[in-house]
C-alpha cells in the first residue's frame, strides 16, 4: 500500500479594495436659530468600511470655507460642530456635503449632502434710506394731505420684519406733534392734520421712529424737517386813512389849496412775507384824473393844480393797493373830498340817516314857545281861581272837621325756615388693580411627559423616621387634575417616578401648579420623603384680541378743529366713548397695535378722515367735518397683537355728525349785490294791504337750526309798514298821507331758530313815483324840506290848541262865577267818623302783636244827647265804629235822667 501524504495548505486572500466607505448620519438639528453658539454640535455622523488595512481606513471631510468643523469623538464616530458665527440675512441655508474616502488603492469614496436652515432672530434694527428729510409744504394745505412717505427697510423675517411707525411725541407751544402730523403705522405715509399758515409757523422739527415687532422690538428714529412755504393769501389791510369797514372816508380841503398840496396819504399793510408783501398804489376811480396825483410807492394823494369854478365841489376818489404776489391781491378804500364852502350831505347806501336829526327847525321852535306860554297862563288862571273860590262868606257855626275813616291793615308774614334734605349720590369709580399676571392658554397633548426641572438640594425628600434608609418602593403625588406620576424600574432595580401631563394646561386657568411628590421606601418601618414641585404655563399666542363692544356710536360736533380727539382709549375704563381691546396673553402676544381698515368714501380713504394712535387707539380727526355735507362715517378698527403668528379682532365705529348753527341765513330776494341796498318805488296812492316787497332767506343748516323768522330792525314809521314774521312779505297798515316822508327806509332781519342765532339784514329803500331822488354814484342827497312836517309837527300843534281851549274854558268859568251872588250856607252835618280796620292772617304765619285799643269819645255840635264812640271788634276781624242809634241816646224831653243812666245823665246835662 502506497503511503499517504498530508499536508496543510493555508491559502491567505489578500483584501483587495473592493467595497466603498459608507456613512451614516446618526442625528442632525436642523432649522436651528442663526445666533447659535459656536462649538455648538449640528449632527453626529459615523464612518464604516468592509475592507480591512488600509483599505478599511476611512478619512471623513467636509467643504472648506463654511462655518462648520468635523471633531472626532470616538472610533469611527464624528461630530459637526459650529466653527464661526451665523448670520441668515447673507446665507440662509446650508448644503453640507460629507464625503468619506478610504485609505486604499485605488481609494474609493461616498459622500452624503444635507441641508441646514437658518431661523431668523430679531438682530437687525429697521433702517432708512436717509438720517435727515425735509420736506416743503405749501400753507394753506388741505388738512389730511399727504406730505411724505417714509419708509424703512428690516432685513429680518416675518414679525421681525414687520414695522410700525411712531411720531416721538414733542410739544410745541403746548400742543404735541400727534395733533399736528399723522403717519400711517403700517406704511409709513406722512400726513397733515391742519392747515398750515406760514405767517403763524414757518417750521417744525421731529422724529418719526421705526420699530420692528420682534422681541425684543428693535427701533431706529430719522430727524424730520417741516418748512411751510409761504403763499400771496393775504390781502393789504388799509390802515390809513381809517374807516369802519365798508364806509366811506370824507375829508374836506379848502377850495383854495395850492398845487403840489397833500390831500390826504394811503397806507397800507401785506401779512405776507418778502416780495408777497410789497406794496404799490393807483387810482381805481377818479372825478377829474388832471386834480389828483396818486403816488405809487407811499401812496400819497397831491394836487396837480388848483380848483376851478368848474371843478365839482364833490370829488370823489377810489385807490387800490395792491401786492406783488402771483396773482396779485388788492384792497380798496373810497375818499369822498369836498370844499369848504360846501357842506354835503351824504346820505350813505349803508348807513341810516335819523330824520329826526333835522327835523328840529324854526318852526318847531315856535310852536314849542307857543305851547309853553299858553301852559304857563293856563296855570296862573288855575291857581287865581282856587283864591277866589276860597274868599267866601263864614256861616254861623262851623262844621267840625271830618275825621276821615282809619283803615288799619297788618299783614304778618311768620318767618318760615326751609328744612332741605337734599341727598347727595357719590359714584364711586374703582381702578382696576393689575392683580397677579395675565395669563394665556398653553395647550400641550393629552399624555406628553415633562420633566419640571430637579429638586433642589436643600428641597429634597425629607426622614420623617429615625430608621435608616432602604430602597424605595413606592410615589405619590398630591391630587391633581392635570398631573399624574409614572413608576418606573430601573435596569439595576431602582424606582423612579415620571411626571406625565393628563390634561391640556391652559395658563390664563392656571398659571401655576402646585404639586407634592412623596416617595415610601420599603423598611420596616417605612420612611418617606416629600419633594415641593412647582410647574410654571409658559405662554403661547391662543387668544385673540377682544373689544367689550361690538361697535361704537360717537357724536362729533361739526366744526370741531383738525386733529380734535374723537374717541380716546382708556385701559382701566371702559365707558362710553373708549375703545377697548383686551388680550390676556402675556408679552409680545399681549401688546396690541391699532389700525383703521381702509374703506373708501367718495375717492377718500378713512386714513385721509381719521388718524388713530397704533399704540393707545386714541382715534383723531384729520379734517374739519361739516354736517351740510358729511352726516355720517361707518369704518372698522382692528386691534392686533404681536404674537406668532399674530390674532387680530375688529371693532364698528359709527360717527354721527352733529349739526351746528354755522350757516347764516342768506336773503335770495330782493336780490341785490353784496353789500348794497335795494330800492323799490311805489305808488304813493297805494292801499291800505297792499303788498309792498317780500324778503325770501334760506339757511344751510338743518332741522330747527334752518327755520327763518323775520322782523323789522329799523323802519322810518312803523305805523306804515307790517311784515309777516313767517313769511316775509311787507305790506301797508294804511294810506300814505301828505305827512309822510317821500322816503322810507326799512331794514328787515332775517334770523334763524339756531342758538346763538344767526341772522342777515336787507335794506329796501322805498320812494313814491312822484318824486325823483336825485342820485350821485354811491351817494343820495335828502331833501330836507320833504320831512320838514313831520310827526313830532302835529303832536306840537295839537298840543297847543288843546292847552288853549283848556286855559279858555277856565277864564270862561272863573267869570261866570265870579257873576254868582254867595249864598248863606247851612251848618254841615257832622261828620260820621268810622274806624275800619282789617287785619288778614296767614295760616303758616304767627302774629305777635301789643296793640292797645283807645276808646274817643266825640261829642257833635249840633245833635244834642249823640254820642260817637269808637268801639274795638274782636281781633283779627274787621269792625267799624259808628254813631250810636237814637233810641239809645240821651232824652231831651225828659226831666228826670232814667235810674240806669243817672251818672250819664248828669254828665250831659253839665256838658250842655
């Protein structure tokens, strides 16, 4: 048999490089905020290669020039760390590539790309194109026109890119920018509340800032330069000569004056500024161009040569003085000149000449000295007849004299005292007090898990044995709807509790949790511990700002001046007239800003109308509203907050326009032009009704404000002319008479039922047919022999007769009884005296009184046995005191005195 041999072959294979390098990203953070810290790790990688040797050497890279490193952290294992700060607003994203190569030959590699966004943080202020504007503004701008748009730029995203625009509150002669400018907080356009006038402001100087809505809100300011560019709007003022507006200047000037001679000077005076305001002169009008010379530049008036006996004794001159602006505005004034040896009378279109100023003249004076000497003879002839008539004979016993009757009055007024008890309300107002932190709903999963944080050392489960310690075996936790606890086991057998989350937290319920944890342990006895858990609701933006109304009804009164505050925000009362809207997050997610919807009314937005202040919604006006024309503005509010993403909620607020009594009533008939008078003629046989003009006004206003009332203000008779209140017509009471001047003058106001009233006048000149009024241009002369006999003539005539036939009927009298033989006379009866006194009471009065009553006892002179006596009545009642009756009088025929009456009788028989 053949032998065997064995032997072993060890057959070694030679690693080729054959199997590429593979990666694997174990964990990766991305978006991450681009103010991440550097060193800061963005994603473990691991690195892996089947070959063996340096085949299975793998080497890991990334690109170069981006702000990340690779840092070994273990075999195999690499971490991609933050090498340099990052900044979103220049590179947003990141593509990082990780290519792995291995160390064999040929080497072979892979590579893995992922991709790392940046989130925005707020770390950018708003910036404007420029640090300084200017900007020109004509005066006399229209209130709500728009000056400028300024606006700044935000790198950032969303809320943080996000600007509001503020005006930097500076006062002004006491009034703030706010009520001067207005700039659209979301856009930035810049707008006038109020007509400008460079001759009272010729600049404003401020800030306008720009904040964005992160937190926290970064800001920047830009200087604002305002110039009011004057405009020729005012017209010269003529001071010199002076004249109450609209009249006419009279001077006088000898008839003599020689050539070159200052007549009178022009001065006038331009509100406007540089060469707006230069003035210059010339003649309007003039009677004779060859008399006058006017000179341009100080208006003085000369003569060019003397009078001539041609020359009207009237002159009459018109100048303008007029400004260089462009166009040109010109004031005029009227110089009536007259010789001196002439004295005109003006009777002006505007002004009323009293008749009775000349009506005073001789004639009057006659017949007054006339009236007077015939009163004066007619009280001589009086009192000459009074000593006549009291020269007469003495009859033979005089009567006594009569005792007039006594009327005794008292009226007793009982002081009373008023006893008042006037009650008096107090309203109490209590300011909300800000108690603890709003809070705001935080909703978190039904069941999530949270660690809380660690308990402190000095907080830490607490012996309540003496015992020591064994393992623990058991948790609670205090009841809690929201919480519950976890037991868990350890690899090693420990147990430890996980706080789990059961129900959604809602932070304005409850911002703070209160928990306690107590852990048993499983000796003998058992021990335990107790740990105080605090869980804080961090805040989110859930709720939505709300107002305490749906909407808003505000009264403006028209007329209200530009930038008058409509309605005004008040954050601790919320009555009428305050807007209000209420968020109960915290924070950024509280802080509102306001805004007006647009809305377009007639071409013009609500933003040229309304301003309203982004940060209290104090709601202004842009503009000066007129009811005739805007009755009423309907818009929305929405109050916004700066939550992510931000809740808005929106407010109606109406605007009633309230009238005003602004208008004043304008008379349409009779027409006449501004300022002048109108002038009717009519028959002077014209009856007694007749209608003799109608005065027509109307008012802009409405409702009661526009109802028309009419009256005379001046009427050179009123016995002549009525005018219907309502209506306005005028027509006569009566039939002209030969009395009556030729010329009537009357005066109507129309006045309307607004307070205070407004009103307008018409002047109607009335003249006869029979008569021309002679007329010279802005002047009438009155013929004064026309009213010569007027009223106050025939008062005086009248006056005189009859005072004549008085003082006739006198003398006549006096003789005839100066021609009577006297008469004996008989004794006068003797006077009945009679007391009558009354006294009244009031019942709410109390009358103290002392009287002491006097009895008189009267004895008559020719009626023996008759005795007066005054007797009192009871108190407080009305008595009267009279003769006694005769049977119960003394006896004349009777010898004896009656036994009742014997000390009387004895009296009287002494007596007679």
């Amino acid at each position: 048999m053949e032998p065997k041999w064995q032997c072993k072959v060890t057959v070694v294979v030679e690693d080729m490089n054959d199997n590429h390098p593979g990666i694997s990203i174990k964990s990766f953070q991305s978006p991450v905020k681009e103010n991440i810290e550097v060193d800061t790790v963005i994603a473990v990688v691991s690195v892996s290669d089947k070959d063996s040797g340096d085949n299975g050497v793998v080497d890991i890279r990334i690109p170069e020039n981006m702000p990340f490193k690779l840092r070994e952290s273990s075999d195999n294992y690499f971490e991609l760390v933050v090498s340099e700060p990052l900044d979103r607003e220049k590179v947003p994203e990141y593509d990082i590539t990780f290519t792995v190569t291995d160390r064999g030959s040929p080497p072979l590699s892979d590579n893995e790309t992922m991709t790392l966004e940046l989130l925005d943080v707020n770390d950018n202020v708003p910036q404007f194109p420029q640090s300084f504007y200017t900007i020109r503004v004509m005066e006399n701008n229209a209130p709500g026109a728009l000056l400028d748009s300024l606006t700044a730029y935000d790198p950032d995203l969303h809320e943080n890119q996000y600007l509001v625009y503020f005006i930097i509150e500076r006062e002004i002669a006491n009034t703030s920018m706010s009520m001067l400018f207005s700039i659209s907080p979301e856009n930035g356009k810049l707008y006038a509340l109020k007509t400008f006038d460079h001759e009272i402001e010729k600049e404003f100087l401020f800030h306008i800032e720009a904040r964005d809505s992160g937190v926290p809100p970064l800001s920047s300011n830009v200087t604002v330069h305002i110039i009011i560019v004057d405009q020729n709007d005012n017209t010269p003022v003529i001071v010199s000569p002076w004249r109450a507006h609209g009249s006419v200047v009279e001077e006088k000037i000898p008839r003599s004056t020689d050539k070159g001679s200052l007549v009178s000077k022009v001065i006038a005076i331009d509100g406007d500024s540089v060469l707006n305001s230069r003035i210059t002169y010339q003649f309007l009008q003039v009677t004779d161009a060859t008399l006058f010379s006017l000179d341009q530049y100080n208006g003085e008036i000369r003569t060019m040569r003397m009078f001539s006996y041609r020359d009207p004794r009237l002159q009459r001159l018109v100048v303008v003085a007029k400004d260089n602006g462009e166009p040109a505005l010109s004031a005029t004034v009227t110089i009536k000149l007259s010789t001196v040896e002439t004295a005109v009378k003006a009777y002006s279109d505007m002004t009323e000449v009293p008749l009775e100023y000349d009506i005073f003249s001789d004639l009057n004076l006659y017949l007054v000295i006339g009236l007077g000497s015939v009163s004066f003879l007619l009280l001589i002839t009086i009192l000459v007849t009074i000593v006549l008539k009291c020269q007469k004979p003495k009859s033979s016993k005089a009567a006594p004299p009569c005792r007039n009757s006594v009327v005794s009055e008292r009226n007793s007024f009982a002081d009373s005292t008023l006893v008042s008890n006037d009650a008096y309300w107090y309203s109490m107002f209590l300011a909300e007090t800000r108690k603890g932190k709003l809070v705001v709903r935080q909703p978190a999963p039904k069941g999530s898990r949270y660690i809380v944080s660690s308990l402190p050392r000095s907080t830490g489960l607490t012996e309540t044995s003496g015992s020591a310690p064994s393992t623990l075996q058991d948790y609670h936790l205090s009841s809690s709807e929201h919480f519950a606890i976890e037991i868990q086991t350890g690899r090693d057998g420990s147990k430890f509790a996980d706080l789990i989350l059961k129900k959604t937290l809602d932070r304005e319920a409850q911002a703070v949790h209160r928990l306690v944890l107590t852990a048993v342990d499983g000796g003998v006895p058992a021990r335990s511990g107790t740990a105080n858990i605090v869980v804080r609701v961090l805040d989110v933006n859930d709720n939505a700002p709300s107002f305490d109304k749906d909407n808003y009804k505000i009264e403006l009164m028209e007329n209200s001046p530009i930038g008058s505050l409509v309605l005004e925000m008040n954050a601790t009362d919320r009555d009428e007239d305050s807007l209000t809207a209420y968020d109960p997050d915290l924070h950024e997610n509280q802080y509102l800003v306001y805004f007006i919807i647009e809305r377009e009314i007639a071409n013009t937005s609500m933003s040229m109308l309304f301003s309203i202040n982004p940060e209290n919604a104090k709601l202004y006006a842009l503009k000066t509203f007129d009811h005739e024309i805007e009755k009423e503005f309907i818009f929305h509010i929405e109050a916004r907050d700066s939550g992510v993403p931000p809740l808005s909620s929106n407010v109606t607020v109406h605007i009633i326009i309230v009238d005003q009594n602004d208008n004043t009533p304008v008379i349409v008939s009779p027409w006449r032009a501004h300022g002048s008078v109108v002038e009717e003629k009519i028959p002077r046989s014209t009856d007694k009704g007749s209608l003799v003009s109608k005065v027509i006004a109307i008012d802009g206003d409405s409702v009661l404000n526009s109802r028309i009332t009419y009256q005379f203000l001046q009427v050179t008779d009123a016995t002549l002319f009525s005018l219907d209140q309502y209506n306005g017509e005028i027509r006569t009471m009566r039939m002209f008479s030969y009395r009556d001047p030729r010329l009537q003058r009357l005066v109507v106001v129309a006045k309307d039922n607004g307070e205070p009233a407004l009103s307008a006048t018409v002047t109607i000149k009335l003249s006869t047919v029979e008569t021309a009024v002679k007329a010279y241009s802005d002047m009438t002369e009155v013929p004064l022999e026309y009213d010569i006999f007027s009223d106050l003539n025939l008062y005086l005539v009248i006056g005189l007769g009859s005072v004549s036939f008085l003082l006739l009927i006198t003398i006549l009298v006096t003789i005839v009884l100066k021609c009577q033989k006297p008469k004996s006379s008989k004794a006068a009866p003797p006077c009945r005296n009679s007391v009558v006194s009354e006294r009244n009471s009031f019942a709410d009065s109390t009358l103290v009184s002392n009287d002491a009553y006097w009895y008189s006892m009267f004895l008559a002179e020719t009626r023996k046995g008759k005795l007066v006596v005054r007797q009192p009545a009871p108190k407080g009642s009305r008595y009267i005191v009279s003769s006694l009756p005769r049977s119960t009088g003394l006896t004349e025929t009777s010898g004896s005195a009656p036994s009742t009456l014997q000390a009387s009788t004895t009296s009287s028989n002494s007596s007679t």
